[in-house]
C-alpha cells in the first residue's frame, strides 16, 4: 500500500486528476477503496466508511500570495477528518522560497495549528538551506517548536546530501534531535543508492535507528527492481526487510525478508493504472516466500504521471 500512496502523492502536483484505490480481499473482491482528486489549487482525499458513504479525510487548499523578485510566497491550509467525515483538525502552513543568483535555494516555513480555544497559533518554524554544486546538492533544515516556557528552540536538524550522475544517485539523509542533555545526537539516518542501466533501476534503500546501544544499527533496508517497457508500462519489484518478521527468531540481528511487493504500472487511453500484489513468507517455511496475491488496484483519470 506504500507504494501505492506514494504514486498519489505523485500526482497530486498535477491538476485535473482523479485516482481511486482500491483493496482486495482474500476472495479477489474490491473492498473499501478510496478517492484521490485534483482540481487546480486544491486536493480532496475521500475513502468509504462500513456503510458505504464516503465522506472527506484530508483537504488541501493551496495558492500563491505573492511572487515577485525570485521570491514566491504560498499558503496552504490543511483540512483533516476523523473516520465519520467529522471535522478534526485544521493547519495552515506558509512557505516563502527564495532563488538566489547563484541556484541557492532558502525557504522559510511557518506552520499554524488550531489550539483548544479555536486560535491558531504557531507551532512550528522550519528553515532550509539548499546549494548546488555540480551534480551535488546539500540541504541543511533547521526546524524550531515551542518549549515549556512558551519560547521556540531548535527542537531538530535535517542534512540532506544528494548526489547524481547518469549511472548512479545517491541520497543520504540525516536526522538530529535533542537528548536530555541539550546536546543534538543523530536519531535517525536513511541512505538510498540507486544504480541506472537502460530501462532497469536498482534502488537500495536503508533505514538506521536508534538501538538499545544508543547507537545507529540497521533497522530496514528495502531493495527496489524498476524496469520501464517500451510501451511506456512498468514493472516494479520491491523486497521489503526488517528487524523483526512474523514466525521467524531473529537471532543474528540482521534484517529478515518481511515482504514482496510486485507493483504494475500501465499507461490507459484515460490515465494510468497500477496494481500491487504481495508475497509474504510461509509459517510453514519462513525462508521461503509464498504466492503472489493481489492486494490493491488503483486507477487514475486525467493527468497522470
């Protein structure tokens, strides 16, 4: 289902888009389902309730305030719902990016929550810093909250490091936050590398968190397989391993195949189209991965990517 959210995402910066997912049952059968749509400036996340309603999960308005001098300004206000379609929560985010001569990139981000009196209130500033050299980039985000006192502090630090060239990307990210000390410690670090030959790509993707150590340790690691077809399809492969996987002792501490996702995506006379099947290991043998089943189809209308 990840992947599947992810190509939403995906789409969601494209207007006039419509995509609905579905899950499968054990049967075959569709069940539930949800419904993406684009329109313009503003973005609506539907999904159907046991008795067949389908009522609003998340809303997001988006528009420009000002762009003038390499400097855009944009609002976007967010609308989420409990499972019933009642009203939730409410936020308002303000972005404003700036270009510099020479490709840097600074953005400034103010987030506003609703409190329980009803008052918006800020309750996160995030700063980012990004350059450019070659075919490396280099993002440095320092994001502030609110202490006790009522005053903000740097709450945590994000080092994004991106490097590409035509046969291999790389992307190590970094995430530092405050221990009880004061000091910033690392918290948690990803790293995907992916390797380009022709129409296939291999991206290894890992995932390190804290352990009982205090230290990093590998915490899951994901290996995806995409192949683009001349018909503009695509197969995609993804081995899915963690620390801990049902009916297997892990005992060496290295991270067990959890999962196979078997993703197909193709190009329609409206869209595109996208179905995920999964493998799982066996309880009988939890080396060994057992038949694929489908277990989500979406379909998208309009503009898709």
């Amino acid at each position: 289902m990840r992947c599947v959210w992810l190509c939403i995402a995906a789409c969601a910066a494209l207007s006039g888009q419509t995509t609905r997912t579905y899950t499968i049952d054990g049967l075959g059968d569709r069940t539930g389902g949800s419904t993406y749509d684009v329109r313009g400036d503003s973005r609506t996340e539907l999904v159907r309730t046991m008795n067949g309603r389908s009522v609003p999960a998340e809303q997001v308005e988006e528009r420009v305030l000002s762009n003038e001098g390499g400097v855009k300004t944009v609002e976007r206000v967010i609308r989420r719902y409990d499972p019933t379609g009642s009203p939730l929560g409410l936020e308002r985010v303000v972005e404003r990016i700036a270009k510099a001569s020479d490709g840097s990139v600074s953005i400034q981000s103010s987030t506003y929550r609703r409190d329980i009196s009803g008052n918006m209130t800020l309750a996160e500033r995030a700063a980012t810093q990004a350059r450019t050299s070659g075919g490396s980039t280099t993002e440095t985000t320092v994001i502030e909250r609110p202490s006790i006192d009522g005053s903000f502090q740097t709450a945590e630090r994000r080092e994004v490091v991106s490097d590409e060239s035509p046969a291999r990307d790389r992307k190590n990210t970094v995430v530092y936050v405050r221990d009880d000390s004061g000091r910033f410690v690392e918290s948690l670090k990803e790293t995907v590398e992916t390797t380009k030959n022709g129409d296939q790509s291999v991206a290894n993707a890992a995932r390190y968190q804290l352990g009982s150590s205090g230290r990093l340790e590998l915490a899951a690691q994901t290996v995806t397989t995409s192949v683009k077809r001349a018909d503009g399809s695509q197969s995609i492969v993804e081995d899915v391993y963690t620390q801990q996987t049902t009916g297997v002792a892990n005992q060496d501490g290295a991270p067990k195949l959890k999962e196979q996702r078997l993703i197909d995506r193709k190009v329609t006379a409206d869209g595109a189209a996208e179905t995920v099947s999964l493998r799982v290991p066996s309880l009988g043998d939890p080396n060994r991965l057992g038949p694929a089943r489908k277990v989500a189809e979406s379909v998208c209308k309009g503009k898709c990517p």
